[in-house]
C-alpha cells in the first residue's frame, strides 16, 4: 500500500512521532491505529471500546472519580495515570 504524502500528512505524521515517542512513521501509524481501535471498538478484534466501556460505567454508577477513569482509559499504546495531591496553605 502507497500513501500519498502531502505536506499536511508529513507534518502530522511527524506530530505523530513525537506524541508515541517512534521514531519510525510505520510504528507511529501502527500505535497510533492500535489506539485508535482500542478506544472505538466495533470491531472483529475490538468488540467493545473502552470509551463504550467508559460511558456504561459512567452511567451504571452515576459518577467516576479521576482514578477509574484512568483505569478505564489505560492502554499499552498510551498510559493513562492519575495522582492526586492536596496542598493547603501554601
């Protein structure tokens, strides 16, 4: 498969890079797609996505706290992490 590339697509492709940390267009692409299957869902190999999975715990419990939402939305392809920290006085 040949992809066009354009300049709006090289740039992006290099944005790319940088956000997954690949240094090869292919890795990012591969990565980025990973992710993107991951999140959607709807798919032979990604039934349910883990923003479906976000919205129905959401709904079951009427609330998340930063730290599910984080555990909902952690992936291999981006690492989803919460810490939380309380400061008064200062």
């Amino acid at each position: 498969m040949r992809i066009e590339k354009t300049d709006a697509r090289a740039r992006k492709w290099e944005y790319l890079k940088e956000a997954t940390g690949e240094s090869a267009t292919s890795k990012a692409l591969d990565r980025a797609a990973d992710y993107y299957l991951r999140m959607h869902g709807d798919t032979t190999a990604v039934p349910q996505g883990k923003l479906t999975e976000l919205m129905n715990a959401a709904q079951n419990r009427g609330s998340l706290t930063p730290e599910e939402i984080a555990e909902i939305l952690d992936t291999d392809e981006l690492p989803v992490r919460c810490e939380v920290s309380v400061s008064v006085g200062e």
